[in-house]
C-alpha cells in the first residue's frame, strides 16, 4: 500500500469514529485488528472485541471527534497526528467529570494487512484529559490500574 492509500483508510476510520459510526468502522478493520489504548491500559485483537471497545469508549466519551492534521509513512506503518475533542461522561473511571469537552493533541499508529486496517496505536495524555475533565488523575489511575496502585503500597 502507498502512504496516500494508508492516510486514506486512516481518514475514513476517523471520519467514523467522529460520527460514532461503528459499522462503518468496523468495514475497514482487519479481522486480526489489534487495538491498543496505553492510557486506558486497554487492547482489543479481534473483531468482536474491537465493536465491544468502541461500544464502551463512545459510552464514556459520547461527543467524541477526532482531526488528523498530519501523517508520515514508510510503506508498512503510518503514524498520524491531530487533535482529539471529547467530554468524559459516566463513571467508569471512578470519578465525577465537570461535563466539559476537552482537547487533546493525539498520536495515531496505524499497520495494515490486505488493504485494511490491522493496528491501532492510539495515545494521548491521560493526565491532560483528567485535568480537562476536573478529575483526578491519581483517581482514575486508581481505576484503570489497580494492580499498579498495590504495587505501589507494598513497595513503600
């Protein structure tokens, strides 16, 4: 695949997900697509699994949009970046958001396989978008990664 093609693929993605799309993103998804969120300490392979982790993201971030303002390619990999705008709603991260939309500088990595997409890198600051949402982000660290948090006490 060309860069060109890559970038395209990646822009169709974002365009769904903007629109909370689903179906449309999952078309352009590789069935072994692997998903990987280091902030949320998450990763989905799969189909089922990636439709179940869009299912939950736009259930916490419901207003989510993202723009890819850049991209570079080498031919195998294309590392796309842009702003994410997202409110943080619910509480599965174990806390109460203030309800306003924040924005965020995002770093996309994007593999393929037969023309679709098969990986997703998708990284941003979680202490940014805690800080947005007027939350904690120790708080929501909590949440995301308990075990790191025991880890923590019994090494003190």
């Amino acid at each position: 695949m060309t860069t060109d093609q890559m970038f395209a693929l990646a822009q169709a993605l974002a365009a769904a997900k903007s629109r909370r799309d689903i179906p449309s993103a999952m078309k352009l998804f590789h069935p072994d697509m692997l998903l990987e969120t280091p902030a949320f300490g998450t990763q989905a392979r799969g189909l089922a699994e990636n439709e179940k982790i869009l299912v939950r993201f736009f259930g916490s971030f419901p207003d989510y949009d993202v723009t890819l303002d850049g991209y570079a390619g080498n031919g195998e990999a294309l590392l796309c970046w842009g702003t994410a705008r997202m409110t943080m709603t619910g509480d599965r991260f174990g806390v109460t958001p203030n309800g306003r939309r924040a924005e965020l500088p995002v770093m996309i990595r994007f593999t393929f396989k037969d023309h679709l997409i098969a990986g997703e890198r998708f990284v941003f600051d979680l202490s940014e978008l805690c800080a947005q949402s007027g939350v904690s982000t120790d708080a929501v660290r909590d949440k995301l990664f308990p075990q790191a948090s025991t880890a923590l006490v019994a090494a003190e």
